[in-house]
C-alpha cells in the first residue's frame, strides 16, 4: 500500500549498520585528527601523574605509610628534579646550549646536504623530513626552538593535569570502565591495570637510562676534550627519552663542535660516541629493558616516524610512551580476549601496594 511505512529488510539493516558504523569511525578520527595537540597534552597529563604517583609509592617503600604525604612529597620530589635541570639548561649550561641549538639548524641542514648524494643517505633524510612532518628537519627544528614560549605553556598545562589526575585516579578509571560496553568491562579493568604496570616500569627503564647514560656520555666527551662536555652530557642523556631519535640529533652539536675546532678532536668525539653506543646496546639496554615489556626496535624506530608525521614533533615526545599503551592494549584487547591466546609475552608481575584506593588501580 502507497500509505504503509518503509520497513527496511534484514540485508537493508545489515548495510545501514555497517554504514554508520563507517561514519561513526571516521568521524572519531576526523576529532582525532583535529584535536591532535589536546590529546597529546591529555596523554602527557596521564603520564605525568604516573610519574607523580610513582614516586609516591617510592616513599612508600621508604617509610612513609600515608599515602596523602607520600603523593604530596613525591610531587614535590618531580617538581625540584624538574626545576634543577631547568636550572642547569638555563643558568648553568644556557649560554653554552644556547649557541649549540641556535647552530643545530645549520649542522642539520649540513648533514641533509651530504646524505642526499648517496642513494641511501637520500632515504634517509626522506624518513626523518616525514617524521617532522614533511618539511626539512633544520626548518622544523628552527621552529621548535622558535616556539620555547608555546613549549612552556604546554609544560605547564601537562603539570596541571596532571596534578589533578594523580590527585584522584578513580574517577578516570571509572569513568573510562562505564564507557565500556558491559561485555568487555572485565577485559577494560585488567587492560588499564596493565597498561599503568607498564607506563610505570617504562618510565622506571627510561629514568636509570636517562641518568646513566647523562654520566657516560659526558666522561665520554671529557675524554674526547670537548669543553662543553657536561652540558652536551646532560643533553646526551635527556635526549634518551626518545629511542634512537633523540640520540641521533643529540649526537650533532657534538659533532659540530668537534669539526669546528679541528685537530684530532673530531675523530676522537666520533669514537666516544662509538664506544657509548656500544655501552648502551651490549650492556645498558639488556639489563634495563628487562623489566619492561619488550617491543621489537624496528617497530619502535617506525612508529616515532609515524607518530611525527601525523602528529609532528611534539608528537616525538610521546611515541614511546604511546607504543607501550597500544603494545599493551592490542595484547590485552586482542591477543588475550578475542583471540584466546594465553602464550604472548607479559610485563613483569608486581604486587600491588596496599593504601587507599588501590594506588596501582590508576
């Protein structure tokens, strides 16, 4: 009849859901997409509180058994550990890191030039410009260090989030977990379980790395008889916090320096940087990482790029982090819970301490 209701078959709603499903999809990740920097500054506020929270539990363990003055003295304990070496790239080494960044540009630009005429070494420069998001890694770098103002706003941002992350986990947590479709809750609690274990060991691994390699490579260019040898150290060693990118372009002051004064001062910068390499790959690196979920370094080397493409330099930052969430998640999510696997690699089991709230529940 001309007047009845249009009532849409089996095959109809098969294709309408499959259809909105679609546009819901790319919807998500339109938004992602175009909030890129909100949720990059939203993840630095988780991992910041998963730093703040961990240094709780380390005075903890020390002795302090409320939790409120534990978290309360592990804030403060990051904020002085952030304010001095504030202190040290301003005030103590500002006039030596400052001339070393204002000339990286143009050692970068130098090294791009005699990359590009090799084959190979034009693949490379290719890899790292996508990485910066498409233009030249001088240029890109130039900005960053052009916009030390919007850096620190965002540094900033990320502290005050994550002061009220830490502050109060639980709600997040369940937030998150009522989100979750009913079936998949139980999967979702023991997922963000793991994911924070694994947060919170990486960030361990990444902090001895840190420091170490802050000594080693500062000894190194003492060696070598580099004059700045504690400020391109302290540079050596923060630069770890991005696996095998940050090092790369740590390298080049150095480098920079070294060709500047001539002499066989250059050789011998190159060969300390050899020799830490070393250091790090056959002795720091195993022992380190053994408390960490492993993730293969060609995966870890790729997703940098990937991240620095989609979400820029920025984004740089945040990709090891970013790698251990999904690492973690497709494990959890996909491995374990859809597919039934039991036999994939896990993170290390710790207890979990006993306080209010259930300070590894973040």
């Amino acid at each position: 009849m001309s007047g009845a209701p249009f009532r849409p078959g089996p095959e109809d709603l098969r294709y309408l859901r499959r259809l909105g499903w679609t546009v819901l999809v790319m919807g998500v990740l339109l938004i992602i997409w175009r909030a890129s920097d909100l949720l990059l500054l939203a993840f630095g506020s988780v991992l910041g509180a998963v730093v703040f929270r961990s240094a709780g539990r380390m005075l903890q363990k020390a002795g302090i058994r409320n939790w409120n003055l534990a978290l309360g003295l592990g804030i403060a304990l990051v904020l002085s550990v952030l304010g001095a070496m504030g202190y040290l790239l301003t005030v103590q080494f500002g006039s030596e890191i400052g001339g070393m960044l204002g000339n990286l540009p143009g050692t970068l630009a130098t090294v791009e030039n005699g990359l590009s005429t090799t084959p190979v070494g034009k693949a490379v420069v290719q890899a790292a410009e996508a990485a910066a998001g498409g233009s030249t890694i001088a240029d890109r770098l130039g900005q960053f260090f052009a916009g030390a103002g919007e850096f620190l706003v965002n540094l900033v941002i990320v502290i005050v989030g994550a002061l009220f992350i830490a502050g109060g986990p639980g709600s997040y947590r369940r937030g998150i977990i009522l989100l979750t479709p009913p079936p998949a809750r139980a999967t979702m609690d023991r997922a963000l379980d793991k994911v924070t274990l694994a947060l919170r060991l990486w960030l361990k691994a990444k902090l001895i790395s840190m420091v170490l390699m802050s000594v080693i490579i500062g000894g190194s260019l003492w060696w070598a008889g580099l004059d700045s040898w504690a400020a391109l150290g302290l540079l050596g060693g923060l630069s770890e916090f991005v696996p095998y990118v940050g090092p790369a372009i740590a390298m080049l002051p150095s480098i920079g320096l070294a060709a500047a004064a001539g002499g066989d001062l250059l050789w011998r910068t190159v060969v300390a940087y050899l020799a830490v390499r070393v250091i790090e790959a056959w002795m720091l690196t195993p022992v380190i990482n053994r408390q960490v979920v492993h993730i293969p370094p060609a995966l870890t080397l790729f997703t940098i790029l990937g991240v620095g493409a989609v979400f820029g330099v920025y984004g740089v930052f945040f990709a090891g982090a970013l790698l251990v969430v999904a690492f973690v998640g497709v494990r959890e999510f996909y491995l374990r819970d859809t597919l039934g696997e039991e036999g994939v690699p896990a993170i290390p089991e710790h207890p979990l301490p006993d306080h209010p709230e259930n300070e590894g529940r973040e």
